[in-house]
C-alpha cells in the first residue's frame, strides 16, 4: 500500500521594500488604548531534586511520589517560558529589550538554579517546601514579576516544562 503525505506549506513572505516602513503600524485599538503584545523568551536550566517528605516511610514517599523520591535524586532538563505584556515602543518597537529580559531571568531565575540541587542549593526555595514544577512557577514569578516593575512590561506567564510531557504555568491568579 502507498501512503500519501499532505505537507501544507506557508504562503510566501511579502516583498519588503523602504516604503513598506513609512506606513503607520495599525493596530486594533481597545478600551485602555493600543493592543496588547506578548513576548515570550525561553531559557533552559538542569537541576536535581527529590520530592520526599520526612515524617514519611519510604513506602508512603515511593506511593505518593514514585521514582521522583528516588534517595540518590533525579535530575531534569528544563524548559522556562517566560512571557511579558505590554504596548510595543514608539521608538525602538520592542515591548521589552529580549536581550534585557533575558539578563533578568539569569540574573534571577537560571543563575540560581542550572546545575543546582532544588533540595538543597537554592536559597529562594523554602527549605521543607517540595521543589515541585508547580511550586517552581510560583516561585519564579515572584522573583521575575519583582524585577519587572521598573519597565513598562508587566509579566503575563510564566511555563516551566519539566519533561516533554509536562509543565507547570501561572499567570499571576
């Protein structure tokens, strides 16, 4: 039997020329003004943890937790997604300088925690507090949503993918 591959493809990019820059950006405008525009940087770190509770046997930790209360740790990969709102600028179009946004998050989320032991070695987490994906994005947000009030941005989300399967996000609610 022959199998048949659709592929779609995209339609072609249009011709920018010097005058496609004169005209005046359009946007839909709503109730507090222009639309909003989100940006989203992506920033990678690796860690170690282990999801363990103390006053627990290691039969109701391997119940509850699995092999993520493995006694010798497990490390991940992680994914951070970190998206800002806001109007673009005038001038220079940006919501926020990526690269600004980017020294912000290692400064205050990746520096702390790449190639770190979550149980351990980060001094914003909590000691006793599990160093769950979901308790990772509260945390990061509030580092992240403390270092963005100088600049017109306000922080929308924050999404951290702990395996190809599942993240954890928070929208600040």
């Amino acid at each position: 039997m022959k199998h048949v591959f659709s592929v779609r493809q995209t339609p072609p990019l249009p011709t920018l020329t010097k005058s496609s820059f004169n005209v005046p950006l359009r946007t839909k405008k709503t109730k507090k003004g222009f639309s909003m525009v989100y940006i989203t940087r992506i920033e990678r770190f690796n860690a170690a943890h282990k999801l363990w509770v103390e006053d627990w046997t290691e039969e109701q930790n391997r119940e509850a937790f699995g092999k993520c209360s493995n006694k010798n740790w497990h490390g991940h990969n992680y994914n951070l997604h970190v998206t800002v709102k806001g109007r673009p600028d005038p001038v220079t179009g940006f919501v926020i300088d990526v690269k600004k946004l980017s020294a912000i998050i290692k400064e205050q989320v990746t520096d702390h925690l790449d190639h770190s032991n979550l149980n351990l070695d980060v001094d914003f987490i909590p000691k006793g507090l599990q160093p769950t994906t979901e308790n990772l994005v509260l945390l990061i947000w509030q580092r992240l949503d403390a270092a963005l009030k100088p600049f017109p941005c306000r922080l929308h989300a924050v999404k951290l993918w702990e395996t190809e399967t599942i993240y954890a996000e928070y929208y600040g609610e």
